[in-house]
C-alpha cells in the first residue's frame, strides 16, 4: 500500500478539544469573561463620552440620555431578577427530555445534546445576559444633575437590550434543537453522518500481510484504564521509522484496555545494521488516548453499534417499537454499502517513502455483518415488520457484495429463516414475514 492509493493519515484527536466537547463549564464562563471585558469596555465609552458633552456644555443632550437609561432601568431590572428563573426552568425541562430520549433509544445519544453547539451557545447567551443585567445595574447613579453626573451607562444599556433580544432569539433556535433531539428520526440520521465521515476517511488502498516481517516483540500499555479512543497515527509511524520495525497495533478502537494490555506488536527483520530494535516507550509516549467512553473518531463500529442498541430497546416489551427498528436497519444497511468494497480487518499506513510502517486492526467484513445483524435477528422473531426489512436489507446487499462476501449475509439470511420457521409453524404466516419489504409492512 502507498500514499497514491487514496491514503490520507487520520488527524490525531485532542484531548483538550474532546474535554471541552463533554463539558458544559468552558462556554458559560468564557461568555460571562467576555461580557464582563465588553461591560467595562461599554462603560469607558459612556464615561467618555459624557464628559465630552459636559465640556461642551451639551447638557440638555445629557439630561436626556439620563431619561432614556432611566426608562429602561425598569426592564434590566425584570431581566436581572427573571433571567436565572427562566434558564432553571428552561433547562431542567430540557434535561427531562433528554433523559427520556436516553431511555427510549439509547444513553449514547445524550453525548448528541451534550456535544450541541446550539444548545451551549444558548446557555452561555443566557448566563451572559444574566451577568451583565447585574454589571449594568450598578453603573446607574442616583445624581440627576446633568453637570454633576460623571457617567450615563447608555452604552451599556443598549447593550444589554441586545443581548435580551439575542437570548430570545436562541431560546427559539435551542426548543427547535431540542425537540429535533428527541425525534427517532433525527438521532438515527446524526448517528449514520458521524458514521460514514468515518468510513470515507479510511483509507482505500489494499495491504498486504506478509510486509510486516516476523514478531519480533509487543509492548504492554501502561496507564489509566479506559477505552481505546483515539491511535495518534503520525507519532508511531515515526517511531516505527526510526528504528526500521513494523508496529502492528493489537486492541481495536472501543477495546477497553487496562495496564499491561498488550498493545503493540513489533514486527521487522534482524541483523539490518541496528534496524529493527523495540521502540522506547518514551518514543511512544502520547500516542494513544483512553476515555471513559467511545467517540466516533477513527472508530468503524461505533455507529453501527449505537443504531443496534436503538434497534433493540425498541423491540424489548417495554417499548415494542418495532418502526424505529425498521428505521435503524435503514441506515444500518445503508453503512454497509458503504463498506462493501472498502478494504478491512486491517488498516496500513505508510512513512514518508510509502512504506507500511504501522497496521491497525479494523473488524473485518463478518465482523460487521455479525455486529450489524445479530441481536437486531434474535429479537425480531415475532415482528413480521423487522424480519421483511431484515430479508430485504440482506438481499440488497447480497446483490452489491463481491462473491467473497456473500458467506456472512448468507449465513444470516439462513439463521433468520430457521428463527422464523420455528416460531411461526404456520406456512401463510411464515411466508408472511420473510417476504422481503424494504417498509417492514408499509
């Protein structure tokens, strides 16, 4: 495999950035240090000029700023004193129907909400007017003189007014996200995108096993335990260089990894003039990162995986949706065909000179028609709807396969139809439900 064959080398994930992802703290504080700057600012312009107008013996203009500022003191007020209600309330609704989507479809799906910019933006705007509701209040002084009176914070009032205005605007911006939150619809279509950006930045080009040379080597992880999230691809390839080896990495992303977890095999040749030591662990320090839980960088399966636990919770009794699951094989079957000629089980990436210099296991094509189709097949027996979207789902894709792929769809096409024909003796009602549908029933 080169660098002509359609490679591109992952970017490596930030931590940094993936914390400020999941949290909630980083865009409310920046907004209220921001509105803090843009407060004093404001009120240097008002001190300004005020004393501008004084100078000029402008006074009938400052009485009348005074007026106006004093005419809208009553509505900083009201913002002041309603604003924390109005984000209490409105947010702990929200939160309400987050959870009831996360108990619906999936907890994964609350990383959506967490990770929305809309719904940030909004709560920090909101935080923002609130803050600078108060800043303002305590530049209005009591003196009404127009000569004796040092500043006007009408700037400031003007620009607590748009910020109201702009918090209004978002609060309509953040109920349109949220309800699009909690539609089966919209969760299933945000999960399939994240999906296939993954699957079109792998790379396309074929590898070849027998580059990697003998094992000559592994080196254990060590580190807190967590989830393998993210393979810094540059910085092993160069280690692998430098010492003229072969890293093959052996846990997949989503693999949960503890100290000791052998995590890199090191393959090359011997006797090539000081080619073909072991990496230092120091050469190979940051180069992956754990979490608590999974995130769609570089991780093929995770999609997949999230759509089959929608798929599931709606066929339990508890739920008994069987429409969302005919949903989630949609986009299952559709991530399929995307990977239907894409090569898999391992992943090569090349040096500077096109050479392999780290492999990373990938599940292979069984592996994803296994994850994709099985639990969804032991719990649709019994839905007619599922079992005519699973026979049409697996026919469309033995039609799109290569030959070399058809075993695994044909395995599960097999395991279906002996389900069904055991749970349904009776011949019209099982020809019913394998008859291919891509609806399920309409």
């Amino acid at each position: 495999m080169t660098k002509g064959n359609g490679y591109r080398r992952p970017r490596a994930l930030s931590p940094l950035r993936e914390h400020l992802r999941d949290t909630f703290w980083f865009a409310p504080t920046a907004a209220m240090v921001l509105v803090f700057l843009l407060w004093t600012g404001a009120g240097e312009l008002d001190v300004t000029f005020v004393r501008l107008l004084q100078e000029h013996g402008n006074l009938d203009e400052v009485d009348e700023l005074i007026r106006i500022v004093n005419d809208a003191k009553p509505v900083i007020n009201t913002v002041s004193s309603a604003m924390m209600t109005f984000i209490g309330v409105v947010f702990s609704i929200s939160l309400v129907a987050v959870q009831m989507a996360g108990a619906q479809f999936t907890p994964r799906v609350v990383r959506i909400f967490v990770r929305s910019r809309i719904t940030k933006l909004t709560f920090a705007v909101f935080l923002a007017t609130f803050t600078l509701s108060l800043l303002v209040l305590t530049s209005f002084e009591s003196e009404a003189d127009p000569s004796l009176v040092t500043t006007v914070p009408f700037v400031q009032t003007v620009l607590t007014l748009l910020m109201v205005a702009l918090s209004l605007f978002l609060f309509i911006a953040y109920v349109s996200s949220t309800l699009r939150l909690i539609r089966i619809g919209h969760v299933v279509d945000r999960i399939a995108g994240e999906s296939l950006r993954v699957v079109d930045k792998m790379p396309r080009g074929e590898f070849d096993g027998g580059a990697m040379g003998a094992e000559r080597g592994r080196i254990g992880y060590t580190g807190r335990a967590g989830v393998l999230r993210d393979v810094n691809i540059a910085r092993l390839v160069r280690a692998a260089q430098r010492q003229g080896v072969v890293l093959r990495l052996l846990p997949r992303l989503g693999d949960f990894v503890v100290t000791g977890t052998p995590l890199l095999a090191v393959h090359g040749d011997e006797g090539r003039g000081g080619e073909g030591d072991v990496p230092s662990r120091g050469a190979l320090r940051y180069t992956v990162t754990v979490g608590a839980e999974r995130t769609f960088h570089q991780d093929l399966t995770f999609g997949l995986r999230q759509l089959c636990d929608i798929a599931l919770r709606a066929l339990s009794h508890a739920i008994n949706d069987p429409t969302t699951a005919v949903q989630c094989l949609d986009r299952i079957v559709q991530l399929l065909t995307e990977l239907a000629h894409r090569p898999l089980g391992a992943v090569a990436h090349p040096d500077s000179k096109g050479k392999v210099r780290l492999v990373q296991n990938v599940p292979d094509w069984a592996d994803v028609v296994d994850l994709a189709f099985t639990e969804i097949r032991l719990c649709a027996v019994g839905n007619p709807q599922v079992t005519r979207r699973l026979m049409a789902g697996l026919d469309d894709l033995l039609r799109l396969v290569p030959a070399a792929r058809r075993e695994p769809l044909l395995r599960q096409r097999e395991l279906l139809a002996q389900a069904v024909a055991r749970a349904l003796p009776e011949p019209a009602e099982r020809a019913f439900a394998l008859e291919p549908d891509r609806q399920g029933i309409g």
